[in-house]
C-alpha cells in the first residue's frame, strides 16, 4: 500500500468513501453551526436528508448551499417542543442525527425553571421522540444508524449549566440504550462529544460568561472554555461532521453505544 492509498473498508470501498445513495437521513437545528455542516455532509454523500429546524430562513438558505450536492435536502420547519411532530417527521428515517441545542449560561439559584424545561425537552425529550419515531422503519429493514451530537458536556460538568449539561448526561445515557436495544437490528446508537464548537451558541455563550465572570469576552475564550483543552483552538463545525459521517459508514458497523469525543485532550486530565 501507497503513502496515498485508503485503507480499505470492510466492503472493499475505500474506509474515507461515504455513500449514503438510497438512504434519508433527518438531521435536526440543520439551519446553522454542526446541524448544518451535518446536513450537506450527509447530501454530499447520496442522502436524501430531511433538514429540521425553526428557522425558516436559515433552513432556505442551507437548500441553496446544498444544491449540486450528490444527494437532496427538503428543509422541515419544525419547533421540537412540539413533540408528537417530532416522532411523527421521524418515520421512515434511515440516519437519524439529533443535533439541535440551546443553551443558557446562569447560577443554578438564577436559572430560569422555564428554561430548563425547555432545554431538556428540546435536547432529550425530543431526542426520545425522533429515535422512537425512526426506529420502526429501522427495524424492519434491518439497518440503522442514531448520532447524537452531545458534548463534552456530557461527559464533564461546568458551573453555570445546569441544564445543558443535565440534557447531554441524559442523552449520553439514552444512547447507550437506544445501542443496546438496536443491536441485534443492526441499528448503532452513538454521541459525538466535542468540545466548544465554533458556532453562533458558543458565541452567545462567549458574552453570557462575560458577564457571569465579569471579564472581557477575549479571556472568556482563553481562560474560562479552553482552559482545560491541550488544543487551543475552537473545533469547526465541519471537523464534527465527519465523525457523525464516520459513524454512519461501513466501518463502524462494530461502533456501538459509545462516545466519539473530540474536545482536543480536554478529558485526558
């Protein structure tokens, strides 16, 4: 073998070769930061991917960015709140990528219980729902594949995020189930864990811990979310999205109930 040949996959195709023709994929907060790199990720490898999300206008400009791609895009606006929507958009889902997030940075004593409602029914409940949704279809044809874009967070605590953190320690546990009740159906079920993404979230989370650490955003970014990261730098939206791609490709058939985690050596302290 060559310096610059592929390592072959279990199919005899090149392992960095995804082809996902024939397949619809849903991928949920699709308008924009990894929901939208993972969408035209997965369009540009054959899928019909079916980009859920409330922002309308944000959803109509990634089927512009998606046009030419081998595969298709349908924009779905859809609120996750509203939960029986969501199981019901999940049906006859091949790849199911549950990525869409919010989040809020407060002392748990300030922390509005609204919104905590909020995040944990958008981040695990409606979660719950889609995997639920997709899981028939998946059975009966005896293929599957869940990704769910969680975080470092789900492995590892931060003050001021109840929660956020609470919703990814929760769907890291959904996913181990969602992996062991899939296995003997060939459906995997695992989370991609990366640390702080360069994302509109992480932006607004940039001046939020501003203002709870009273210090300027720059140190915010250099003190406070790459602290305890070995690689300072943020991870791109598109780094991410090739580890929800490797997931679903022939390689990782074997690659069940587990984390990929991508936070540049955050959790080898």
């Amino acid at each position: 073998m060559t310096a610059s040949s592929a390592h072959p996959g279990p199919l005899g195709a090149p392992a960095s070769l995804l082809d996902l023709g024939g397949r619809t994929a849903l991928v949920t907060g699709a308008a924009g930061g990894i929901g939208r790199a993972c969408a035209l990720r997965l369009a540009a490898a054959g899928a019909k991917v079916r980009a859920v999300d409330r922002d309308a206008a944000g959803l109509e400009t990634l089927a512009d960015q998606a046009r030419g791609l081998a595969g298709t895009l349908e924009p779905h606006v859809l609120d996750l709140t509203d939960l029986d929507a969501a199981e019901l958009a999940a049906a006859g889902t091949d790849v199911l990528v549950n990525n869409a997030g919010l989040q809020l940075v407060r002392p748990i004593e300030e922390f509005p219980p609204d919104v905590f409602h909020t995040v944990l029914t958008v981040m695990l409940e409606a979660p719950f729902r889609l995997i639920r949704g997709a899981l028939p279809h998946m059975y009966g044809q005896g293929w599957g594949r869940i990704v769910n874009v969680s975080s470092v967070h789900g492995l590892r605590a931060s003050a001021y995020k109840s929660a956020y953190v609470a919703a990814k320690h929760g769907l890291e546990g959904l996913s181990k189930t969602a992996a062991l009740e899939g296995a003997p159906h060939g459906v995997t079920s695992n989370c991609v864990n990366p640390a702080y993404v360069r994302t509109p979230l992480v932006e607004q989370q940039l001046a939020d811990q501003s203002r709870a650490h009273g210090i300027p955003e720059e140190r915010v970014l250099a003190e406070v979310l790459l602290q305890d990261s070995a690689v300072k730098r943020l991870i791109e939206p598109e780094e991410v999205a090739e580890a929800v791609a490797y997931l679903c490709g022939p390689q990782a058939s074997f690659v069940t109930g587990t984390s990929l985690v991508l936070d540049g050596g955050w959790t080898a302290h």
